[in-house]
C-alpha cells in the first residue's frame, strides 16, 4: 500500500473554505444517499467523489494544499456517511410511532450519536490504522485521488517537479477509470443493457438463485481488498446460496412463475438471519482480537497528551484530540442520551419503569457503543465503508437492546406497551446506530489522513464539523421523502411509497422479540457457521500462507449475491494485473500503483454518476427517467450487459498496461 506523505511545510489545512465547501458538498451527497438508501436499501462512500470536487474548485485558489483538500473529503464523507440512519429511523413511522420526523429530536439523535462515533474511533486509529494491516480500500483510494492531484497541481507551475516521473499517468488512469465506470452506469440507465442479472432455479426439491450486478465500482473495490478476502467472501456466499437456500426452500418450491419472487423472499426473511448470526460470532471474535491494540492505542494516546502537555514535541501526525477531553466528551454525552431517551419514554405507556429502562439504556449506549465502533471500524478497513453489513451491525443491536430492555422492563401487560417497548427500542438503537455508521467511516477518513500527511486532529474536528452538517440536513430530507412518497409498511402507505427495507427489517426483527415469534434458531446456525470459519481460519494461519476472515465470510453470507459475487471478480482481476507487474523488476510498484488507480478511477466514476442521477430521479419522480428502450430486452438485455461490462474491463485494464509500459520507455530515454 501507499506511504504516508509528509505535507508541505506550512500548509493550510483546516481553513474556513474547506469547511464552507465540504459543507456545501454535503447538502448535495446527503440527499441522494437519503433517497437511495430508502429507495433501494444501498447508500455509497462520499469521500472519493467529494475530493474530486474539492481539488477541482480549490485549485483556483492560491495556497491550496492536499491536506486542506483531505478537510473537505472528511466533512462531505462524515455527513455522508451518517445519512445511514435512515436504516433505523423510519421504523418509528412504519409501526405507526411517529407521524413525521420531529426536527430537534432527529437533530440531536444524529448529532449526539456520530459525535460519539467520533470520539470512540479516535483511539481506534492507532490500533486499526496505523497499527495495523487492514487494506482501507477506500481510505486508499481517497488518497491516491489526493496525492495525484496534488503532483498534477505541483507539476503545472514547477516543470521540473519529480512528481512528473513519479505520477506520470496516474490522473489518466483515474479520469479513464471514472469515464469508462459512468458511461456503463449511462447505459444501464439508458436501459440500452441491463446493469444486472439474475436468475432462480430448482436444487432438488428446493431452489436458490444466482445474480450479480454489474458495477465497475464493486471492480474497483475487488482489485483493492485483494484475493484473501474475496475468497472468504465467495466461501460465505456458496454457504448461503448453495447450502442454506435449497435447505430452507426444500419441499417447498412453488411454480416456476413465482419462483424468483419466493427464492429472494426465503433469503431476505432467513437466510439473511443466519448471515447475521455468523457476523455477531465474527464480531465477537475479532473484538476479542483487536482489544489489546485498542488498550494500546489508548494507552499510547495518554502518552502523547502527557508529552505534549510536558512541552515536548510530539510528531504532528501523532497529535490527536487529547484522550482526557474525548473521555470527557464520551460521559457529557450521556446526559443529552439520557434526557431525550427518559422524554421518549416517560410519554408512552411504559413510564411507570422508565428510570430502570432509561438506566439501562445509557449504560448500553455507552459500551455497545465502543464495541460497535471497534466492530464497524474492522469491517470497513476489512472491504471498504460502501460494502460493509452495517444493516448487520444494526440487527445485532436492535437484537441486543430489544433483550436488554424486555429483561429490565419485563412483559408488556398489552399491546399500548408493547408498541412502547418496541419503538422505544428502536429509538435507543438509532443512537448507537448513529455511532456505528460514523465509526464505519471515520477509520477510512483517518487512513487517508495517514497517507497524505494530515493533522489528526484537525481531521477529528472536521468530522464533528461533518456530523453537524449532517444531523441538520437529514430531518427535513427524511420529512420531504416522507411527506411525497411514504413507506411500505406503514399507515396509509401508497404503491409508490418507498421501501426503505433495512427499517422495516429492524422494525420486524424489535416486533419479533417482544411478540415472541422471532426465530432463534437461524441466528443460532449462523453463530455455529461462524465458530466453524474461526477454527478454520486460525488453522489456515498457523499451518499455511492463507487465511479465511470470519468477518468477511459472513459479510458474504449476508450480503445479496448481486454485491457478493462481483467483488471477488475484482479481487482475481487485481491479483493478475499486480502478477503482470511484477515481471518488471524495475518498474513494477510503479505499475501496481497504476492499477490502484484505476481501480480508484471505477470508483470515482460510478459515485458521481450516482449523484447526478440520484438528483435526475428525485427532480422527476420517476424511477427511470432516462430509458429510452425499457425492459422489452429482456434475457437479451443481461446477454448485452454482460458482454459489454466484460469489454470495457478489459479495455481500460489492457489500456492501463499499455500505458504503463509507453510512460517507462518515455522515461528512461529521457534519463
């Protein structure tokens, strides 16, 4: 991976335009992922696209450095990012809690909560990012994008800059990564091609399914996590797909006609389930594991705030916010926790226990909290912030709280407090929600921050910066998509209505454990399943070369096969292009950093185009407002897709290569 890079001496960093921009990027990038998200069930990393956006307008001021561009990727990323509250949040409304978002109250629940995801992954970073190995995919790419601007910026007003030798092609590759990931995404919306493809069939006397979407940007995400995790993410993917489904379909396969609609039914309402059972097993293990590096960090963050108040110097990409200011900012916290949880409950049915239920809470506030951020913060250096199960996260925290609550409060004495019971707990659980969507991408944030040379803390308080933002735009979005459209489940819902699925599995899971119909039994498998690749892994480890993550084998059993199966595709592309490279001994890190590029490039394409065409779709109102063709394709149309996402691969890995290979020559006749 990329060194760390020293930044100019003297560089602005955290400067009033940086935030007045990552803010004005975060009005836009908020609001698609709110639509996409309920829309869809998907939301995508900022970071990349937003330090598009900066170096482009900041490299028509004067002093602009990498570092003040990596402020403005930080902001946009962090209010980004949070938007993934909605995956809890809209719960309240499917179950007839809430008629609406109550501005305040939704403001302070995103704020309160990322701001705690901040200050958790600030001793995180020193044991999961610059203590560790974890790839940081995006954290990666976000740096690349960064540094090669910066050596373009250098190279146009110092001809003899080394950064023409040392980058030369690397904004190439990126802008072709990024044409060629937007023109295909173009087409899918033009519905000249189909951008994915699925098929249901029989196993048996049971049945399961197969799909894959054709995104150039899970390409990308393959080619920088590398082989070993894609392995373990296709091992998780033939256990849910090829072992659990025919299982849970056996016997009862319906006609042929209905069998797509049963088959994806089967695995959303269970398998899913057992998915997320081995990423809790998965996620208790590695917790286990990275717990020492976590004392560490902290112990090591308690040194450098005492040498620094000592006097002595401490290395500026060592200085974080102080360990004793984020403990004290942690504990202040639980008092605005307190109050708004004690208001939710002490207006509903279960006032009469709501000091035990509010105490409870706090205090599951306050670890699982850290716990989650640890968890989320791995996940996301494990497969990058866009495809890491945070819904996953998010089952086991509304399992965990719904138990703890239903334990402290007892049975419910009729349906008033049980609807109580359960929209209280998913209120509680939105808060540490909260924490885990920042903390999944606070880790990436700071990794990129490591590469390019950033002041740590100046980066911390630019994601407090991000999160206010953030918490400020959400409410009136979720209220607009609210107002215009609903959300199916709940009260008075319409046919357009949004789906906004992760919420209403929440929600049904939180119904489930105080209706006593949940089914242990899945999530139980799961946990088995999970134990099982633990034992695997550490023996692949001690005995061989190899490993199989647990936490990557259960985001493959959880995760559709439509992201799982693309990913690994990448990651095998990435393993030959790197294998090309390096039979150049001379010049073959060069050529590798070539390939990170245009992986990042695919990336970068794919992100912006969804933001253009998140904001075509919420303009018109219309799910497809570009086909010009429709679906009268039909198995056509995959055969077409699938054809044409395999050419432009090839042609923009092939051209890189050849690239690569015409810059060396241009450089070693110019020595």
């Amino acid at each position: 991976m990329s060194r760390p890079q020293t930044a100019r001496s003297g560089a602005r960093e955290l400067t009033i335009r940086s935030v007045v921009l990552g803010g004005l990027i975060t009005l836009v990038f908020t609001a698609a992922n709110v639509y996409l998200g309920l829309k869809v069930g998907i939301t995508f990393a900022t970071a990349i696209p937003a330090a598009v956006i900066s170096m482009s307008i900041l490299r028509y001021f004067k002093n602009h450095s990498i570092v003040e561009n990596n402020i403005v990727q930080t902001i946009a990323s962090a209010a980004g990012t949070l938007s993934a509250i909605i995956f809890v949040l809209p719960g309240l409304i499917m179950i007839g809690w809430w008629t609406g978002f109550p501005y305040w109250t939704t403001v302070a629940v995103c704020a309160i909560g990322g701001i705690l995801g901040v200050m958790y992954s600030i001793p995180l970073r020193r044991a999961l990012v610059t203590g560790s190995d974890l790839p940081y995919p995006e954290g990666v790419a976000a740096a690349e994008v960064l540094k090669v601007g910066e050596a373009a910026a250098d190279d146009e007003t110092d001809p003899d800059s080394q950064g023409i030798d040392q980058n030369r092609g690397g904004m190439r590759a990126i802008v072709v990564g990024s044409i060629a990931a937007a023109v295909f995404s173009l087409l899918g919306s033009l519905k000249v091609l189909s951008s994915s493809v699925s098929t249901a069939f029989r196993v048996g006397s049971g049945s399961t399914m197969m799909g894959a979407s054709l995104s150039l940007a899970l390409i990308g995400v393959g080619h920088l996590v590398g082989v070993a995790v894609g392995i373990a993410m296709l091992v998780g993917m033939v256990i849910s797909f090829f072992v659990m489904l025919p299982i849970r379909t056996w016997g009862s396969t319906p006609a042929t006609g209905e069998l797509a609609d049963f088959v994806d039914g089967v695995f959303s309402d269970e398998v899913r389930m057992i998915g997320a059972g081995a990423i809790a097993i998965a996620a208790i293990w590695t917790l286990a594991t990275v717990i020492g590096p976590i004392l560490k960090g902290i112990i090591a963050a308690m040194a450098s705030a005492k040498a620094r108040r000592s006097g002595a110097t401490v290395d500026v990409m060592e200085r974080d916010i102080p360990i004793q200011y984020v403990g004290l900012t942690v504990l202040i916290s639980m008092i605005p926790i307190g109050w708004l949880l004690w208001d939710f409950a002490s207006n509903s049915a279960i006032s009469d226990s709501a000091a035990g239920v509010v105490g409870v809470s706090v205090v599951f506030v306050l670890l699982i909290g850290l716990v989650v951020a640890a968890v989320c913060g791995y996940m996301a250096g494990l497969i990058g912030s866009s495809n890491s199960p945070i819904s996953g996260v998010g089952i086991l925290v509304v399992l965990f709280a719904a138990l703890l609550i239903k334990l402290t409060h007892g049975g419910a004495e009729d349906a008033g407090q049980t609807d109580a019971l359960i929209a209280y707990t998913l209120f509680t659980a939105a808060v540490v929600f909260g924490v885990a969507t920042i903390s999944n991408d606070n880790l990436q944030d700071l990794k990129t921050g490591q590469l390019v040379g950033a002041t740590p803390w100046k980066q911390q308080v630019a994601l407090i910066i991000g999160v206010l933002f953030g918490a400020a735009i959400i409410p009136p979005i979720l209220d607009l998509m609210q107002n215009a459209f609903g959300f199916q489940g709940a009260p008075g819902a319409t046919d357009q209505a949004l789906a906004a699925p992760q919420a209403g599995l929440l929600s049904a899971l939180s119904e489930g454990v105080f209706g006593g119909d949940l089914n242990w039994a899945l999530v139980g498998i799961g946990a088995l399943v999970g134990v099982v690749v633990i034992i695997v892994d550490e023996v692949l480890k001690r005995t061989s070369r190899f490993s199989l993550p647990p936490l990557a084998v259960g985001m493959g059993m959880y995760l559709p096969m439509a992201l799982t199966l693309i990913i690994p595709v990448g990651a095998f592309i990435g393993r030959y292009y790197n294998k090309w490279a390096d039979r150049d001994a001379v010049d073959s890190e060069r050529k590798k950093r070539l390939g990170v590029l245009l992986a990042t490039g695919l990336i970068v394409g794919e992100s912006l185009y969804g933001v253009v065409f998140a904001g075509i779709v919420a303009a018109t109102g219309d799910d497809e407002p570009l086909a010009v063709i429709g679906d009268q394709l039909g198995d056509w149309g995959q055969l077409i897709g699938i054809a044409v996402f395999a050419l432009f691969i090839g042609a923009v890995y092939r051209y890189t290569q050849r690239r690569s290979e015409r810059d060396f020559a241009q450089m070693t006749r110019s020595r």
